[in-house]
C-alpha cells in the first residue's frame, strides 16, 4: 500500500496545471479511479455474440480509436464501457448540482449530474441519512476536453502505451455520460477506496441504491466481464426499473446486453 502511494503521490505532480488547482483528496481520488479503471485495457475488439448486436444503440465504429460509438447518448440506460464510446464531444443538457453534501468546491463541475440522476440522488442521501449514514458526493459529471487534458498530459509523461494502462480514452468514461457520481464517507476519510463496501454507508448503498435507480457499476467478482476493478463508490443512475432488475439479479450492464466490453 505504502509503495503504491508514493507512486501515486509522484504521479499527481507530473498531471499539470490543471489537477493541480484542484483539493488533494478529489484530484487522488480522480486519479485512483482512473488507475483502476484501466487496469484491464486490452485492444482486443468488442466480443459481440452476433450481428444484431453490433448495431445494437451502436451509431458507428470509430476505426482510428478502435471503439463503438453509441447511438443513445441521453438515454439513462445508456451503455459506455472500453469499447463503447460516447459520440464526439457529447455533453448531457440538463446537468445540475444535487442538493446534497460534496466533497469538491461550488461551482465545480464534479457536483454535477443530469437532472434525473440528481433528484434521485438527493433522495438517496436523504433516506441513507434517515438510517444514519451520512454520504459524500466526491465525483460526478466529467467533460470530454476534462478527460482528453489528463489522458494526453499522461500520455506526454509517460507514453501512450502507459497511459493506457491508468487512464481512460477521452469518450468512454461513464462519468461523461452525467449518470454517475463517485460516493464516499468520512469513515474512509472521503476516499474512493474498496474499503468503502464494508463500512455502515458502504453496506447501506449496497442493498439500497437500487430503490433510487442507482447500481454499483463495476462489481466485486466481475472483473473479467466490466473490465474494471471492484468499486463500490462508483454509482451509475439507470432509472429504477433496469436498477432493480440488475441487483436482483446480480447483473452487469455488459451481462444484460448480451455482450461483454
Ligand atoms: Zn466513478
């Protein structure tokens, strides 16, 4: 663990200006997430089970990045994963800041998320306080330009082929979608960390987000079909039906659709 901060540490001071204005526990909490999120990256093409599936919300095939763009960007159950991208510069219209306690400043757009995901956040906290847990919205909305700045000064630092090992292309973060907020508490001192699933707010979001539409995204024991590591911070509005559905049946989007990332 210690190793892994000093890397981590020396990482964050070759990200630039524009992390760099940011509060040190929201910028390694950003980081972390991407880290982790990528730790999987393969270039292999989307494992699709048959043709139907390729057109399936998929507008066209970005050949110069090797991914899918998909062809519903504002739906809530839009589906962005390493091989499905948002189209170009896509930026939700309806994003707003939930009414609930943040972790980033006022005015950043780490409050952010569109409206619905935001009101049903709003009742989330509510009804996790009611049963004595006070949550933390650490990171929701992330732009496309936000994203590209951090992938390519990685990429200058380090490589593309390093980058890719920690960082998210510019276009699949599920972030930019406007659906998901990164979740945490004071018992793990407002980290993003695995350790968040054991704690009374961890447990509690486990078994209740789905009431609100939320799902945690990226499960434990699901690495090899979301590609992402456990994270049990990461909330991903997809409206309360598709939520319930998926919790009750212990299913990933990438399972649900039919195909892996
Ligand atoms: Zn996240």
């Amino acid at each position: 663990m210690k190793v892994l901060w000093i890397g981590l540490i020396a990482l964050i001071s070759l990200i630039g200006c524009e992390v760099l204005e940011e509060t040190d526990i929201t910028r390694e909490a950003d980081f972390m997430e991407e880290k982790r999120g990528t730790v999987f990256h393969e270039k292999t093409p989307l494992s699709l089970s048959s043709d139907e599936d390729v057109d399936k919300n998929v507008a066209e095939y970005d050949e110069e990045n090797e991914l899918y763009v998909v062809s519903n960007p504002d739906e809530v159950d839009v589906y962005v994963n390493k091989k499905r991208r948002l189209p170009e510069g896509y930026e939700p219209d309806d994003l707003v800041a939930p009414d609930v306690e943040h972790l980033s400043p006022e005015g950043d757009n780490r409050r952010l998320l569109r409206e619905e995901a935001a009101d049903a956040l709003e009742d989330l906290f509510s009804e996790a306080l009611d049963a004595g847990h006070n949550l933390i919205a650490v990171s929701g909305y992330r732009s496309e330009d936000r994203q590209r700045t951090l992938y390519n000064s990685y990429v200058e630092q380090h490589g593309q082929e390093e980058a890719d090992r920690f960082s998210a292309r510019p276009g699949t973060s599920e972030h930019q979608t406007g659906l998901a907020m990164d979740i945490s508490a004071a018992s793990v001192s407002f980290g993003l960390e695995e350790a968040f699933s054991g704690t009374n707010e961890g447990e509690w979001v486990k078994d209740n987000a789905h009431h609100f539409g939320y799902v945690i995204r990226y499960p434990e024991g699901k690495t090899d079909i979301t590609g992402y590591v456990y994270e049990p911070w990461h909330l991903r509005y997809v409206g309360e039906e598709l939520a319930t559905h998926l919790y009750t049946e212990s299913l990933t989007l990438e399972e649900y659709f039919g195909y892996h990332y």
